[in-house]
C-alpha cells in the first residue's frame, strides 16, 4: 500500500538521451567544476605543517629553512595570523550550564600558537611554487615540543588533573540539562519495571569522496576576492568566513560550483580558508590548497562521538512513565561548530521518540578531549538519539518479558493526539506510527522469522530479526525565512537564484520539478544558480536535510506569484475578469459560463510567456519567500541478519523500509537518499570506528585501517513510502536525507541483538566488527 | 622531462617532472579534470583511467611509466562530435548512480573495463569488477542497477 | 613525493648496472606498494629504475613438472593465463584475488615477492608450492627466501627474473580480506603433491610460514586444527586468537576447493 502522491517525474534529455537528472551530463562526462579543478594562471600552492602530538607545548620552532627552500613564497605562522586581524574559528552554539552558567568555550586558533591540541592541528602554512615544492619545504622545519599528558577518551579527560585549556577543569565545557528531572525522577519510583543501557554512537569520519579544498584569488581592479571551495550554501561561509578574517561580506565572493558530498562538514570555514585569503592577499597571487586523504582524516572535523546512557520507566503493562538520559559528548579539543548544538539540542528534542512519553530528562556532559574537534555528520545526534531509545525499548522489552513489537505499539503516540508536543516541549505534527510499522512488518515477513532462523541454524549460521520506529527532526533552519530570486530573461528563461547548491543531492533537478508543477514551465526554460553573489537574498544553506523543503517552498511561492501575474495578462489577453481564469497543469484556461457561445480558450505557460514582450517577461520577476521550520520524517525499518559463528561475519539478508517523507518531489532522488542513508548507517553499524591509542595518535589515519562500505556489501533494499503529508511547509514534504541512517542503526543493532541475545550477550556496541562479535560468541561458547 | 602520450585518441605532449603522476599530469598540464583524486592509499578509484584498454589507478602510476601507452580518459568515452553518451554514462543517469559525482569517472571507466571481460556479469563479478572504486553517497545498489544497464544496452 | 630521476632500463643488465652505480636506487615494476609508500614519503629512493617492460621478465614456461612466471607477470596476466589456469589453477585464482581489478593490471608477481608484506597473497604460493626464485646472480629456494617482515635473501642489486612453481596435483587459495586495506588478515595456500600436502599462512603473523600441522591434518582429510604460532599478529583489527581462528577456517575452505 504505497500512498505516494508522486509528482511529475521530469527528465532531462541531452541529445536525445534520458538523464535522471539535469546535474548528470556533466558528472558523467567529466566535466564536474570541483574546487580542485579551479585554475588561475601564476597559482600558488599551500601545504599545512600539523602537529604529531596529541598535547604538546611547542617549545621552539625554526622555519627559516622552510622559508629559504626552492620555490617557496611565504611561510605563515600564527604571529601572522594575528597581525591580520583573524579571530578564531567558529562556534554556532554557546549554551547555559546546568547551574543557569555560561558555557566555556574554547575555539579553534587559526594555527597553534604555544600548544597543541590534537594530532592533525595545523601549524603553521607553506606556500610554494608547487604543492611537491611546498611539501619539500615543510620537511626542513626545525620544531621541538614538550610533550604533555594526553586525554584520548572522554573518561580519562573528565580525570585529567591538568586539562586542556587553562580554566576548564576536568576539560568539562559544560553539562546541560533538558527535561523536568523532578517529574522523571518520580516517574522512575513509581515505575514496576525499570530498564538501562548504555549505547556508544562512535567517532566516524565523514569522508565525502572530495577532499576538503580551497582556492583563493585576491582582489584584481573592480574584482572580489575569490574564495572557491566546497560549502553547504554560500551565506553560511560568507559569514564565517567574514567573522574571522575580519573581511567584511562585500570585499570577497564565495564561489561553490560542483561539491563532492559534504554530510554536514562543509558547512563552516577551516583554518585553511583564513590562511589562503591572507596568503592571496598579502602575496597578491592565486593560492590552492587541497588536502590529501589522510590529512583529511585528521582535520575534517569528525563525527558522532557520543556516548548516550538511557533509562526507561514502565508500568506493570508495559506503559512508558519516563524515559532520562545521562550523555557524554566528546568534542575533540575545541569547540567547532555544532558540536554543542549536537549535544544539547539535538539529542534531546526527539528523546522521546515516536512514544507518549510523559516524563523526560536529560543531562549531557560536553568534554574537551585531545582529538580532531567534532561537528555534524550526517544525522548530528538525531540518529544517535534515535539509536538509543529504540535499543533501549528493545533491551526493556527483553529484560522483563515484553513483546518488543507489541511494547512499542502501546506506547507510540495515538493519531487522534497530533499535534502532540512532548513532555520536553517538541511539537511534532503528525506521524502514523502503527500504520507504518504494520505495513514494514508485512513488507519484511516478520512474522514468519522463525522458520527462517531455523534454516539458518540448520546450517550453522546465527540469524536475528530487528525493527526500529524512528522519528528525526529536520533542520529548523537560522535564518528567518528562505528566499529565492526568480529572473526571466528577455528571451523568457527563468533563472532562479537561491542560496544553496547541492553536494549530490540533485537539488538542481528537484526544484526544475517544483517549478514545472507549479508554474508549468519546460525544464529548457528554467535554470537554477545557487550562490551567485550578485544576487543577494535571506536563506538557509543545506543541512538537517531541510533544502527541498525549505528553499523548494521559496520557489513554489514564487511560482504562485509569477502565476498571478500572469493571470492578470492573459485577463487583458482574454478581455475576461479574474474570477474567469483557472491555471491547472501549466494551463490557462478560460472558465465557461453557462450558455456563453464562445470557444474554449487556454494556453500553456510557455506559449504565453512566449507571446510576452520582453519587457512584459522581465515584469514577471519575484522573489519567492517562505517560512519552513522542523519536519518530522518518521519510519519502520526492519533489518535480518545472518551470522557465520567461525568469522563473526555478519551478513544483512534483509532489509526493508517503510518512511513517512511527506510528499515526495523527486521519488528516484528520495530513494537515492535512503540508499544512500541506510549503507552509511551499515558503515557505522559494522565497519567504521575512528581509533585513537592512549596518547592521541589516530590510528585510523587512512582508509588502509578505516573500512568503508563497499559495493555488494547490503542486498537491495526493500522500500515503500507512506505519505503523511505535513502543513509545515508550502510543498508538504519533510526532509529525507537523515532519515536512512536513522532507521538502519537501531534496526541492524537490534537485529544483532536478536542473533546473539540467546548466547548471552546482553548488549554489545557498534561497530559489530567480525572480530568482535566472533570473540564475544567465543566467551560465550 | 618530455613526455608524450596518447590520450583519448590524440598525442598530447607536456614538460614535467620525473615524479608528476599520471593522474597530476592529465589534470594539471592537459587540464583534463574530470579524473579525481579522492585518497591517497590507491583504495577509492576516483582516478581510474583505461590504459591499453585496462582500468588503473593513475594516482598510483608515474606519468613517465605511461609513456608508450593508449590513455582513455573519461573525457574520451562518448564521441564528442555528437555530444551523445557512451552506454556506461547513460545508463548511470537512468539508473540515479550518481548523487555528487566525485567517484563517478572512475566508478564508469571501471565498469568498461569490466563490461569488456564480462559483458553479462554476475552479482560476484559486479561487486569484483568494482571493488577498487568507493562512492560514499549513493550506497551502491543503484551502481549495481547501472552495470546491469549498461551489460544490456550493449549487448543489443 | 621526493624528488628522484626516472630512468627506463632497456635490459636486465642495465637495470643491474645502475643498481650498482646509484646507491639510493629502486627498482619499478608495477609500483602498487612502491609508489604509494613515495606519495606518504616513506621512502625516498634517489633513482627509480623501471624494469616492467624488459621481455627477459616476461614470459612463461612448462617443462617437467615446473612452471616458471616471468616476474614482471601482472597479477591480471596470471589470472588470466589459460597455461596458469591448466597447470596450477589455485596460483591463478590467487592471482585474480589480489586487490583490485586496478591494481591487478599493473601489480607484478616480482614486486610482490620483492616487497614480501607480511599480508600478502604471493608467498604463500610460494612457499606453499616449494617454489624457487631465480634471479640475475642464483635461484633461491622459498623457505631460504622469506626472512621476516619485508626481508628477503635479495642482495642490493639482486634482480628477480622470474618464479619457478612446482606443478602440483592440485591447489587453492582462500584468504579473509581485511575489511579495509583488503590485505589478507589470514590467508591459506593448500598444495597437494603426490608426497603430500603443503600447507603456507599469510597475513596473520609478522611473515608467511608453513603450517606443518595442518600439513599432517589433511593427511588425515581433517582440517579442525587450531593453528599455533609464536608470532601472531595482534592489532586493533584483529587480536592474535582470531586471526588464529580465520586461519582454521581458511584451511578448510582452501581444503575443499582444491582445483
């Protein structure tokens, strides 16, 4: 029972060939313009010269050598990056601690002055006539350091005697709290049954396939600096990046072309921003710097890191009185970014799940560690959240003899009480719970596992079942209100101009579909600029998957407008009044009045606008705005598991999904988005763990020790949408591009749970490494 | 160092270093960018190029060690008089086997070369024949969809 | 990478000539493992010498119950190989599972002996099949060859030529692919010849050995044995146990596709 309501499924045609989406000629060709393509003539190329150690004072350093090397132009340290006026990178959130306190933040210097914080942490710059030139230079520094005491691990900074950052004791940046303890707390005595487990949502590299990059070109006459590099919108970086050099936004553009997948790390400037614009500025040439892989690994900001300790309170039915929370946030040395916005908001907001829970409480302690700094990754905390409350249930509904299907239906929040704002003050709007997980359990043939299972061990094989009912909440966005700026040229093309290009998500083809169903116009005659710095507008860049709906919603708004407009040319047209005229499909049509004699009159969109003068297409111009907030995207997955007991190998037999994506613009790109959600989701649950030794040194310093997913790695994946549409947008759509790896966590860990459960083990923590989980059966055995 | 080389049917000459790799060499001196470098342990297949009609990694070759051979770059798959796609290209757009883009020259020189060995291949053949490429975003399954594509398209 | 000159050697001789001449020097063949570890500057040889083209590395050749593999022989050559696939069938299926399609077009049989990983897939073919390394000065048996992590017998300007293969009634090889690198976290090469069986590991200690009791196990067709080794490899991918345990039950799937 699928009840999409699908919109038109457009597609672009090249030469006569069908593309799935306008973006994919030139990707397929090679003729993407990624940031590492850009070229000036007479380009400079950076390297960085990072710290080795952990936590280390530096206690001299020479770089005279360097300076004096073949090709080298300039080397830059931090006594520089004072003198241009540079303020630290940023934080987006500073929140209020426990006791009513200001948080205490520490943000990332630009490069490291007197201390080191973290393996990876840059240093000092190189600029040179080649990147090998550059990194030849490098080889001649002359550093010597003092090496300090290490705090890998959370618990070990928590212990730390002499912490990171002078005035931050026990490296505690803050401990929030959310929620109304005095009501959990009474919930939890009154409760018959109460459950605990504690969950690790490990540190993940993000590893989009383009390494962070950044070109830079000073000011030449009436020309900007040009900042060219990966962003998830340009406003975002034109702020950040305006908030520490010091620059002001109309000295310099940001220009984003082709992103090679961000999952949230591209959203805010690096220490490798700030020293090419000053390197450009001050050398007066075009500057490059690209990473390489293992340098990224130890300087994109991480992911997750969270560890979440969870609570239930059931009566003796089964119903949840209270669910609480003690968290620990590990933020890598600084506070960069979303880091605090990860552990406070998102990790309480949907603590709830998709459950009544009448009582909740959280407490999270946000911890300075010496690693990478940690930002957002995919989900940033709404998938770890969403982990632990679904491993919870199933781990209540196992310790005291409840049916974990039958737990959750009990509990999940009725229909009739939508909208419903949970007992830490979310209001979500409507999800249908029950009706998903009952169409996901058909779809997934949970009820005859049984059988299967005994297949499987009548070959020596473990097999378990796991489902998980999952609830995110998409970004809310910062900026009031998304716009976009709808330019017809004289010819009668529509440009749309908007804030945020895509890194992969088709964005381009997605809104080109918005406009064909709202304005009617042919997919030839519109074209879309994200960034462009002539025109200026207010808006959100991409992240916590609200672009669709966000900037999607600007665009329908303008389409309604630039329809207005046109109605009221096609009334002078016609010699008709307004209440005549009906627009459906791209079509004017002149409504019949009974017993008139005149023929049916209508005309499409493109043939008006072809009709128009020049000046009248230009008069079509708008600007379409719209305020979206948080979505609630919601689903069942289902996931079955097949264990080899001899390697710990586990292989994913089945996996379906049922999501609440609201209306769906683009199927193919949705379902390309679980896809690709649910297989990074796979990653976290079996193969990735960043690995750091107990004096910071990152083990997994390339993808040699990092194991990602690879191809035939996850069978398809069985899919259905359930559209329950939401009017918190203009297009009724709720953001998809979280929701894959929301669902697959819990659903797999539950589904490793449920094979390993009968041998004994009672919880176990991602990654489900074959080592590990073949070890753990071992013990067992 | 001189090096001539012919690449996408042309012979294409530059002035480089003993130590430019092939991969720095299309995309810096021949300003063919549409090979990428996504790592630097030869594991992602970003960079994949045909050489002598095989898919390797041109981050992990000398640009001197090419010397000799016939080059096939992305940019040289679909004729460009017509502007019309090879059948790889087109069937990873129908099939939505690409989202940001990044891996997708490499991931479709690696299935031509894998077309040309096994042109109906098997699940096995498929998850081997791309076992040297990464794609972080499209989880996969639509890559597999795309081979399958493509293996049928050629055959008719 | 560091700076260094390229020089394209048109003989073996050449090749061994400038070995000689330049101290800092390495030779190139396929350059999977040399070129990477350039790139992370790991190593910096002063002069690279390629010698993957030279027809004196190339080529095979049968005769009695030997078969001899030029070194400069890609992987995909050997997999691909239907003399390879005729006389020991198990050697081109280790072949074709080494890496990727990409690296098996340029990766050489040479540098992967040279090299000796202690993951890699070749020495356990070769010690598995009794093999003998010929090279510009002797032939050097495999059990004298493989002298720890990345050791050799080589002398500085020792060049291998090629691989000589004792023809077995049958062979095969099965390894556990680490789920990142995909280098061997224990893989096993099972020879059968008419005096018995011959059984390498790979991967799962500091350097390839024999298994001399699974030799005697299979023998007996048995393959439930716990392998025993000194030297286990224990790493945050894999502690020693199991890669002891991933052994076992490479045996038995090396066992039971004998080819």
């Amino acid at each position: 029972m699928t009840s999409n309501r699908t919109m038109t499924t457009t597609q672009a045609t090249h030469h006569d060939q069908t593309l799935s989406r306008q973006e994919d000629y030139k990707l397929v060709t090679g003729q993407g313009h990624y940031t590492a393509d850009v070229h000036y003539p007479g380009m400079l190329h950076a390297f960085v010269i990072r710290s080795m150690y952990a936590h280390a004072r530096i206690t001299r350093m020479d770089l005279s050598a360097v300076a004096a090397a073949p090709g080298v132009h300039r080397v830059i340290t931090a006594e520089d990056v004072a003198a241009f006026g540079a303020n630290a990178l940023p934080n987006a959130l500073a929140v209020k601690d426990i006791h009513g306190e200001p948080q205490k933040v520490v943000r990332m210097p630009v490069l490291a002055r007197e201390k080191v914080h973290f393996v990876g942490q840059p240093i000092a710059m190189v600029i040179a006539d080649s990147a090998d030139l550059a990194q030849d230079a490098a080889e001649l520094t002359d550093i010597e350091f003092e090496v300090l005491p290490a705090a890998a691990d959370i618990d070990t900074a928590l212990a730390q005697e002499l912490p990171l950052h002078e005035g931050v004791a026990h490296n505690l940046s803050a401990r929030f709290q959310a929620g109304d303890e005095a009501a959990t707390d009474q919930a939890f005595q009154n409760a018959v049954h109460t459950s605990q487990l504690k969950v690790v949502s490990q540190r993940l590299i993000g590893m989009p396939m383009e390494p962070r990059a950044v070109v830079v070109a000073p000011a030449k006459g009436a020309e900007k600096i040009k900042i060219h590099t990966p962003t998830q919108g340009m406003l975002g970086m034109v702020g950040n990046i305006a908030a520490t050099t010091g620059l002001k936004p109309d000295q310099f553009e940001v220009l984003t072309d082709d992103v090679g997948g961000s999952f949230g790390l591209r959203g805010a400037a690096y220490s490798e921003h700030v020293l090419l614009v000053l390197a450009a500025t001050q050398l007066n040439k075009p500057v490059r710097w690209v990473g390489s892989r293992s340098e990224v690994f130890m300087s994109d900001w991480h992911g997750r890191a969270l560890t979440l300790n969870g609570e239930v309170a059931l009566d003796a039915q089964g119903k949840i009185l209270g669910m609480r929370f003690k968290d620990q946030v590990d933020l890598g040395a600084f506070n960069c970014y979303m880091s605090t916005f990860i552990g406070t908001r998102n990790i309480s907001i949907t603590m709830g799940g998709v459950y009544k829970v009448p009582a909740l409480y959280m407490q999270s302690d946000l911890v300075f560690t010496n690693t990478v700094p940690v930002s957002a990754y995919r989900g940033a905390g709404r998938p770890d959240i969403a982990y632990a409350v679904e491993r919870l249930i199933d781990h209540a509904a196992h310790e005291h003899g409840f049916d974990p299907i039958e737990l959750r239906r009990q509990n999940f929040i009725p229909p009739a009480e939508f909208p419903y704002t949970t007992a830490n003050g979310t209001l979500y709007d409507l999800c249908e719970c029950e009706r998903l997980m009952d169409r996901a359990l058909e779809l997934s043939n949970y009820y005859s596992f049984e059988s299967r299972k005994q297949m499987s061990e009548s070959l020596g094989k473990l097999r378990g079942i796991g489902l998980a009912t999952y609830l995110e909440a998409s970004g809310a966005g910062t900026a009031p209100k998304d716009q976009v700026i709808g330019e017809f040229s004289a010819a009668g093309v529509l440009t749309v101009y908007g804030v945020t290009g895509a890194s992969g998500q088709g964005h381009q083809t997605s809104f080109t579909q918005i406009i064909e169903k709202h304005l009617g116009l042919e997919p030839q005659s519109i074209q879309y600029r994200a960034g462009d710095p002539s025109h200026i507008m207010v808006g959100n860049g991409t992240g916590g998957s609200r672009t669709l709906y966000g900037a999607g919603s600007a665009i329908k708004n303008l389409c309604d407008q630039v329809v207005g407009k046109l109605k009221t040319l096609v009334e002078s047209l016609w010699t008709c009044s307004a209440d005549q005229v009906d627009f459906k499909h791209g079509v004017f049509e002149l409504r019949i009045t009974q017993g008139a004699d005149s023929n049916p009159k209508f005309i499409t969109t493109q043939d008006l606008i072809q009709q128009l003068s020049p000046e009248q297409r230009q008069q079509l111009n708008a600007v379409g705005e719209a305020q979206s907030g948080t979505t609630f995207p919601n689903g069942c997955h289902v996931a079955e598991v097949e264990i080899d007991p001899r390697t710990g190998v586990t292989e994913v037999v089945n996996y379906t999904a049922v999501d609440d994506l609201g209306n769906l613009i683009s199927p193919q790109l949705v379902l390309g988005q679980v896809h690709g959600g649910v297989v990074q989701g796979w990653g976290q649950a079996f193969t990735e763990q960043v690995v750091y030794d107990a004096n910071g040194q990152l083990l997994t310093g390339s993808l040699m020790d990092y194991a990602l997913p690879r191809l035939g790695q996850l069978p398809q994946i069985h899919h259905e949408t359930m559209t329950v549409s939401t009017e918190l947008n203009l297009l009724g759509a709720k953001g998809v591009g979280e929701a894959g790896c929301t669902g697959s966590l819990p659903s797999l860990a539950n589904a490793m749970m449920s094979a390993l459960r009968p041998f004994g083990i009672q919880a176990m923590d991602m990654p489900f490494t074959s080592a590990k989980v073949w070890a753990a059966l071992v013990q067992r055995t | 160092m001189n090096i001539s080389l012919h690449i996408n049917g042309q012979v294409r000459a530059a002035e480089t270093d003993d130590r430019t790799l092939l991969v720095n060499l299309l995309r810096d001196h021949l300003g063919l960018t549409g090979t990428h470098v996504g790592c630097d342990t030869s594991q992602c297949g970003c960079c994949t190029v045909l050489l002598d009609g095989q898919a390797v990694k041109s981050c992990t070759m000398l640009a001197a060690q090419a010397q000799g051979s016939q080059i096939t770059t992305i940019e040289g798959l679909a004729p460009a008089s017509t502007g019309a796609l090879h059948p790889v290209q087109a069937a990873f757009s129908k099939c939505h086997a690409l989202q940001c883009g990044f891996c997708t020259p490499g991931m479709v020189m690696a299935t031509v070369s894998l077309l040309e060995k096994h042109p109906h291949p098997t699940d096995a053949q498929i998850t081997e024949g791309l076992s040297g490429n990464l794609c972080r975003c499209t989880g996969y399954l639509n890559i597999a969809q795309a081979v399958k594509e493509a293996a049928a398209q050629l055959a008719s | 990478m560091n700076h260094f000159q390229y020089l394209a050697s048109t003989s073996v001789s050449q090749a061994q000539q400038w070995l000689q001449d330049h101290a800092q020097s390495k030779l190139l063949a396929g350059g999977m493992t040399l070129i990477p570890s350039m790139k992370h500057r790991l190593i910096a040889p002063e002069h690279l010498i390629d010698i993957v083209k030279l027809s004196d590395l190339h080529g095979l050749v049968v005769h009695d119950d030997c078969l001899q593999i030029g070194a400069a022989s890609t992987h995909q050559f050997v997999a691909d190989s239907s003399v390879v696939n005729q006389t020991i069938a198990g050697l081109a299926q280790l072949a074709g599972g080494i890496g990727d399609p990409q690296v098996r077009a340029r990766g050489t049989l040479g540098g992967s002996v040279a090299n000796n990983d202690p993951a890699a897939d070749y020495p356990a073919a070769l010690l598995a099949l009794g093999a003998t390394v010929v090279t510009t000065q002797r032939h050097i048996q495999a059990d004298d060859f493989f002298l720890g992590m990345f050791s050799t017998a080589l002398a500085e300007d020792e060049i291998i030529t090629a691989v000589q293969f004792s023809i077995p009634l049958r062979s095969a090889y099965a390894k556990f692919r680490h789920p990142a690198s995909g280098y061997a976290m224990a893989g096993v090469y099972v020879a059968q010849f008419a005096s018995g069986y011959q059984v390498a590991v790979t991967g799962a200690a500091d350097g390839v050995f024999r298994w001399s009791e699974a030799e005697s196990a299979l023998a007996e067709q048995r393959t439930d044995l716990k392998l025993q080794h000194p030297g286990l490899l224990d790493d945050m991918h894999a502690p020693a146990a199991y890669r002891a345990q991933l052994a076992s039950v490479m045996l038995d799937q090396a066992f039971k596709k004998l080819i």
